[in-house]
C-alpha cells in the first residue's frame, strides 16, 4: 500500500471513529501535518471539538475527548484499516 492509500484509509477510520463518539459531521475535519525536530513524525485530526493524533513511528491513533483526555487508541493493522464492507464475513 502506497503512503496516499495510507492516508486516506486513515482518514476514513478516524472520520468513522469520531463519528461514533459523538462529533457533528457536519463540522469540518481539520487535519495538521506533526513535526517533531524538523522531521514528518505524525497527523491531527479534529471535528466538533473531539481530536484523534496518528502517531506514525508507533503505528497508532490516539483519540481525545472534547476535554483532552484519551478515550481510544487504535494500534493500526491491515484489519483496522479495511472499509467494513471489505471485511471478511
């Protein structure tokens, strides 16, 4: 899988996730490139107050409540990252 299949799949399970957990998906899904000592090293996402951060090195997704504190993280694997309609039964 390409970096931009990567991301979109991401995308896509953090948009479903935040959903779940209450955000309007109406609101906008802002999204911020992570820097850490001049080097890529992750994303954030936010909608309607809630965020998720993709930590790239460790391979996973920290979601936050409206408050800031974590209330899911994801270790992200090929199964994670399948579309439900892809899975098999």
């Amino acid at each position: 899988m390409d970096s931009v299949q990567l991301l979109e799949q991401v995308r896509s399970l953090i948009h479903a996730t935040l959903q779940r957990q209450g955000a309007d998906p109406n609101c906008p899904l802002r999204e911020a490139m992570l820097i850490r000592d001049g080097f890529f090293c992750g994303r954030r996402f936010e909608r309607d107050q809630l965020q998720a951060v993709w930590f790239v090195e460790e391979n996973e997704v920290k979601f936050y409540d409206r408050l800031g504190a974590i209330t899911q993280v994801l270790t992200l694997t090929r199964d994670s990252l399948q579309q439900p309609s892809r899975k098999a039964a």
